[in-house]
C-alpha cells in the first residue's frame, strides 16, 4: 500500500522506487502483489504516465486510511522518550532560507541527528500536500483558511540605502520624499505602493524605479551596490545596517508588518519529528527576534 500511495502521489513508479530506496522490479511486484489481493487492476501503465482505473480511484483513500492506521499503531508502542527521526521537507522564501533557516535548521539536526531536513528555498507559495511539503515558513497577514498555521514571530521591513547612494542623493526626511528616490521593488510586495505607519496614521506612497525583483536577496545586492533605495526585511538587512554597509531611512516610519507562521497541512498524525522542529521554531524566533534588537 506504500508503494501504491507513493506511485500515485510522485507519478511514476520511478520516482516511487527512489523515494522508497527501493529497486524498480521491486516496486512493480509490491503493485502486482496488491492487485492480486484486491482482484483487479489498479492502475493503468503507458510509457508517458500512470492513471488510476476506477478501483485504483476506489481503493486509494482506503490505502491511505491504513497507513495512517499503521503509524497509530507505532506511535502507541513506542516509547515517549524515543528521538525524533525521519525526513522532513521544509519550504521557505530564499531571503529567509539564507538569512536566518539554514543556520537553524544546522542547530536542529545537531540537537535531532536522527532527522533529516530537505530545505527547498521557493519564492513562491507552495502546495503543501502536491509537492509534499511537511512545513512551510510564511509571511503574511491573510492566510488560506484550509491551512493550519503556528504564528512564530513578526516580520518587520526597513527601509535603507548604501552609503555612496547617499552621498549622490538628499537622505529622505519623510516617507513621502521617497517617491522623489529611484526605489528598488519586490515583484509580489509593494510593487508601486508602500504602507507606513507615521505619526500614529497610516500612510502610503506611491515608489518607482528601475530595478524589481521577485526575490529580496536581489534588492539586497542592488542596495549594496548603491542602485537606489530598498524595503528589506529587517531579518536580511539587520547585520548590514549594523556593520554600516546600509543605512536605515526614516525610522520614525514603520513599514506595514506581517505575521511569519509555521504552516502545515494537518494535525492527525504529526510525525515527531514535525513536532519537535515546530517547538524548536517557536522557540527559535520569539516575538521580538534577535534580528530586531537594537535595530
């Protein structure tokens, strides 16, 4: 039944057999095994692609429904004590993935050496259950309904320029002065609007200029390089602006924050593993990080 559930959920019996760390002939026979103990045929085999038939379509759910079974089954003999183990995927966007997860995640396997992480660095949101993702790191203030998210900390932006950008153009007083500075936007976020809070009102003011991005470590490079001013994450600029590489603009101003969640697709049959890693980034990334001390 594992084999059958993974076949259908990678596509081929391929991917299957390497997931599985199982040979090729050996995942054949576990699917012509099935299908002799159920009497009939589940899937349809072409070249191109594998498709259910009507009792594949039939029996997938109560496949599932038994391997769930049996991981209830394990999880009420093991002991409490025992270590978490196995392999979970983790997704996060590229800034935060190398500003701050990575070194966590090397935190974590030390503590947990019986786990595995394959940490997938994506600029986009993904489908947890199509590409088999256990977690997702988010940033946002509106998230889906069907998900189930642990809030971690608050995701703060700041707004910065180089050093030499500055000395080329009048530092902005005001949020309002930036539409007068070549700002450098991110494709999803603030594209041609950017929100404040000042002076108690909210605020927003209309940006352009001549490099976006749809990746924050892109901006972060561009601002560096004295191309113009950015709104950084303040996790991803923090280090810069304290070693004087950037320079935070008009901090009397705050940019509208978002809420950073750990998102996952269900609470029934947790993996340990998952559980730990969700303790551990609470713990990790409390309501005011590291990143915004001092800042």
């Amino acid at each position: 039944m594992q084999v059958f559930v993974t076949v259908v959920d990678l596509g081929s019996q391929s991917a299957a057999a390497e997931h599985l760390d199982l040979s090729r002939p050996v995942v054949s026979r576990y699917l012509a095994e099935l299908e002799d103990w159920v009497g009939a045929r589940l899937m349809h085999r072409t070249t191109r692609k594998l498709s259910l038939t009507a009792a594949g379509t039939e029996i997938l759910p109560r496949c599932r429904q038994m391997l769930e079974l049996s991981g209830d089954l394990q999880a009420a003999v093991s002991k409490p004590d025992d270590a978490p183990r196995g392999l979970l995927r983790i997704s996060t966007s590229t800034s935060f993935g190398q500003a701050q997860l990575t070194k966590a995640m090397a935190e974590y396997v030390k503590r947990y050496p019986g786990v595995s992480v394959d940490l997938q660095m994506l600029d986009r949101t993904v489908n947890l259950v199509d590409e088999r993702i256990d977690l997702a790191i988010r940033m946002s203030n509106d998230l889906d309904p069907n998900l189930i998210a642990r809030r971690l900390t608050v995701c703060r932006s700041v707004i910065c320029a180089s050093p030499g950008y500055l000395q080329e153009h009048p530092t902005p007083q005001r949020v309002e002065d930036l539409s007068q500075h070549n700002c450098l936007t991110h494709a999803y976020v603030g594209k041609s609007l950017w929100h404040f809070e000042q002076d108690g009102e909210q605020v927003s003011v209309p940006v352009q200029g001549n490099i976006s991005s749809n990746e924050a470590t892109t901006l972060l490079q561009a601002a560096m390089a004295g191309a113009g001013v950015a709104m950084l994450p303040s996790y991803q600029a923090g280090p810069h602006i304290r070693r004087g590489e950037l320079v935070r603009l008009v901090p009397h101003a705050e940019p509208r924050q978002m809420n950073m969640y750990a998102v996952y697709a269900s609470r029934k049959h947790m993996p340990s593993a998952l559980r730990s890693l969700l303790d551990f980034l609470v713990q990790k990334f409390p309501e005011t990080p590291e990143w915004d001390v001092g800042l």
